[in-house]
C-alpha cells in the first residue's frame, strides 16, 4: 500500500507517522516537501520506504487537498490501487490493517474509504512538544471533535482512494 502526504510547515511527527503507517500496513511513502524542510525531512525519513518529491508545490488547493498530493498520485499510483491519503498530523486507525479496510471497501464496489477525523489533545489542553521517541498516543490521550465543533470543519474525510478520481476541474 502506497502513502501520499505533503508537508509544508514542519516535519516533526514525520518519524511517529512513518512508524504508525508502515506498522498499519504502508509499504511505500511519496512525501512532497516545501525546500525549505528538505534537510528535515531527509534526516528524520531516514531507514524509511520514503520517496522524496521535490518538484512540487506544497501550497493547499482548494479541490481535493493539495495539488501536491493530486500530482503524486497521478506519477506513482496505479489506475485500480488503493493508495492512503493523510496529513502529516493524521494517524488513521485501522483496527484490522489499511488492506483488511480496503478488501472490505472493494467488496462492497467502492472507490473511497472516509473515516471520522477524531482530534487528539493533551488531558490539559496544552499542545505538547513531542519528541522522537515519544508516543504520541500517551502524549494526547484525549479524543474529541476540535476540527468540527470550534472551527466548523468536517466531522470526516476522505482515508483510501482507488484509482484515477480527478477533482471536478478540468
């Protein structure tokens, strides 16, 4: 299973992420990355399936994520495989496995896998340094809705893709 994520403001949960997916069932990582954190990224991606894009514009799009990751998909993924989609500050659960959910997903003749977008936080409230070997489920143990209830934002989004779904633009 491929990964696809961009980072544009920091890379410090990049080691986390990478442990939690590759241990999720991820075999192959394409990260695009803002140059400014090229440094940052290669050090902390190191020993890692990682495919570092450099030739991309980690600006947010407004259709469909970024751009970046749009692109991404288009050069690396296959025409009928399921790829993830995240941010760098996702960690999806995915209680049997990333390909247990998408067998269940093919199953059923679908083409995208949405979860709940479930925000952990510290039991204080307190944004929380996090260090390399931290775990960041000990370090935000709480679970709540911040994205929806304060900022309006959707309750879901959008885990797994399959194949080719272009935004509506042409």
């Amino acid at each position: 299973m491929k990964l696809f994520v961009a980072i544009a403001a920091h890379a410090t949960l990049l080691p986390h992420f990478l442990r939690h997916y590759q241990s999720s069932g991820v075999s192959h990582f394409f990260v695009s990355v803002e140059p400014a954190l090229d440094d940052q990224v290669t050090k902390r991606a190191s020993g890692f399936p990682v495919t570092i894009v450099r030739d991309l514009d980690t600006a947010e799009s407004i259709e469909g994520g970024t751009a970046a990751v749009s692109e991404m998909r288009r050069r690396f993924a296959g025409p009928d495989e399921w790829v993830v989609l995240t941010d760098l500050d996702e960690f999806q659960v995915h209680p049997d496995g990333i390909a247990t959910t998408a067998a269940a997903a093919d199953a059923e003749g679908a083409n995208v896998v949405r979860g709940w977008l479930v925000d952990r936080v510290a039991t204080d409230g307190l944004l929380k340094p996090v260090g390399l070997d931290d775990d960041v489920w000990r370090v935000f143990p709480q679970e709540c809705f911040v994205t929806a209830s304060l900022q309006g934002g959707l309750s879901y989004k959008c885990a797994l893709v399959k194949g080719r779904l272009e935004s509506g633009r042409t």
